[in-house]
C-alpha cells in the first residue's frame, strides 16, 4: 500500500471507531428501550430471588420499562451464569447472585464454559451474616454444645447446602475445619429447598444466610443458634456470634451482586448502577431489605470491582485449603 492510500484507510478506520463509540453512546443514551430480563441462578423463593425483585420494580416504575426475573438454577448457578455470559452485551440481560458463580466457581470447578473474571460489575445490592440454622429437634440447644455432640458423634451431624461449591458449603468446611468436627454433607439446588428439609427435620443443620432463616427462626420452624460475623445482628440481638460460641477467626457474609456480560457498554454498566445505587438508599427500600436480614449496599463500579475482587481471593483460599474441586 503506497502513502496516497493509507490516509484515507486511516481516515475509514478511525470513523469506523468513532461511528461505533457513537452508537454505544447512543444507545446508553435511549437505554433502556426494550424488556430488561435479570437472570437468577437459582430458584425462587430464597433471599437471591427476593432482593432482584425488589430492585426490579423499582428500576420498572423508575424507567417505565418491564423488568423480568428469569430463575435459571443448577450447577451451583453455572447454568444461569453462563446464559449471561453468553448473551448480547447490551445491557437488556444481567445477573443477580450471591458469590458462588461469581466469586466462586472459578476456583472450584475443572472446567467452565465461562469466565465469572470477565462478567461486568455493576454493584453490590447488600450483604447479610451467614448463620448457623439447627433443625427444631436437634439435642444441642447452643453453638458449643453443637460442636461437643459433632465431636462425640462423629459422622453423624449432617449439613444441608445450596449446592456444592455454595456459600453454605464453604462455610461449613471452614467450621469443620475451626472446629476438627466431622459432618455430612448434602447439597441441594438452592436455599429454597435445604430450608424445606431442614424445616421437615430431615437434616440437622444449615449455613444459610440470616435473610431466608430469620422468619422461619422466628416462626419456631427452625432455631438460629449463632451469627457467623464479628458482631451480632440487630435483627436478632439475643444469638451470639459463632466467634462468641468459641470459634475464633469464623466469619462467612453473603452477599448480592448485580452482573453484566462481557463488553457490555461503560455507559450502559453506569446509567444501571446510578439507577440501582439511588434506589438502595431510599430508606423504605433499606427497611424491607432490612426485614429479609440484608444490609443495602450502594457501591460505585470501582468499589464492587475490588470487593470482588478481594472476595475472589477469601474464598479461592477457603477452596484450596480443603483441595475441593468438582468436575
């Protein structure tokens, strides 16, 4: 190609790049134009569910624009994650889940058919404490004496998760590990129906998170007998903290992010968390997330990156620590 030519290929390749940037512009801002669907990877009925829904109507009666939930579960909520991931990066298909497919499954599983690395934070929607959940008639009455009957019973204690690689999974290998307990391990597709089982009496305990279980604890369905953070919970000021039942260093808090795929638009990824930011501080939007035990995050891009980021790190440590891998 001689000199003449390559100002005017040069010319066409920078109006390319700025015809493109002009339509992600754009299209930022008309977004939203269309249905925006959140995808959540797992069932309904569990605080993952719950939290989305919220924020939906919210974002429908804020753009009066429909906004779905699609409850797409399994594979410890690969299946749903990869959808998203897999998707149009335009905004209209997102992710709301706690950290197994985001922060987790990464360092759990041999093989996936995404990278959760590569998924878009736009925030966090809010926190809340694991907690230790026992069946109605399970003989300990407190966290200690839980862990004294683990041990003279070996084997025998059995714990309910949301799936292997799940939050309440690694949370009860890190409190086996704490503790030099051993226990046997059942997962299940979500927290929906662990609680169902543990509620029918038909397994012994359940890390879930505060937010599923405070109602049923309430409801004498199920008994809370510690807080897995550093400090109790208001909700629930009478349960110590598992620190307190005598196991220090254990701490596990879930969380709720809010995820889009891979090149989905910086202008688009802001315009979402501006909204979504604005819509967790309103006060009667913190005070239902309050009543489902979880604390409203509003956190900017750059700050739920790195809180991902550092979350990736806990829990990859927690995954190695035990060799656990799934196939």
């Amino acid at each position: 190609m001689n000199a003449s030519m390559r100002v005017p290929f040069v010319t066409l390749a920078l109006l390319a790049v700025l015809g493109a940037t002009n339509c992600r512009a754009e299209d930022a801002v008309n977004y939203p134009s269309q249905t925006i669907k959140i995808v959540v990877p797992f069932p309904a009925g569990g605080t993952a569910d719950t939290l989305p829904r919220v924020v939906a109507e919210q974002l429908r009666q804020k753009w009066n624009q429909s906004v779905i939930i699609e409850n797409r579960s399994g594979a410890g909520g690969n299946i749903g994650a990869e959808a998203v991931a897999n998707s149009s990066p335009d905004g209209y298909t997102l992710l709301a889940s706690p950290p197994g497919p985001i922060a987790i499954n990464e360092n759990l599983y041999r093989k996936l058919s995404f990278r959760p690395s590569e998924l878009k934070p736009i925030t966090v929607l809010g926190t809340a404490p694991n907690v230790l959940d026992v069946r109605t008639d399970f003989p300990a009455k407190t966290a200690k004496e839980l862990i004294a009957y683990a041990k003279a019973n070996p084997g025998k204690v059995s714990f309910a998760s949301q799936g292997n690689g799940s939050t309440s999974h690694l949370t009860a290998i890190l409190f086996e590990k704490l503790t030099g307990i051993q226990m046997v391990h059942i997962p299940y597709r979500g927290t929906a129906p662990a609680l169902q089982d543990i509620t029918g009496n038909t397994v012994d305990i359940f890390f879930d998170n505060l937010g599923s279980s405070m109602s049923l604890h309430q409801g004498e369905k199920l008994r809370i007998l510690g807080i897995c953070d550093t400090k109790r919970a208001p909700s629930l000021p009478e349960v110590p903290t598992m620190q307190e039942a005598g196991v220090p260093d254990f701490a596990s808090v879930t969380w709720f992010a809010l995820m889009a795929p891979k090149g989905t638009p910086d202008a688009i990824v802001a315009k979402l968390n501006a909204a979504v930011t604005d819509i967790l501080k309103e006060p009667d939007i913190q005070a239902k997330f309050e009543k489902l035990g979880v604390r409203a995050a509003s956190m900017t891009i750059s700050a739920t990156s790195k809180f991902i980021d550092d979350e990736r790190v806990r829990w990859g440590d927690i995954v190695k620590s035990a060799n656990l891998t799934i196939d």
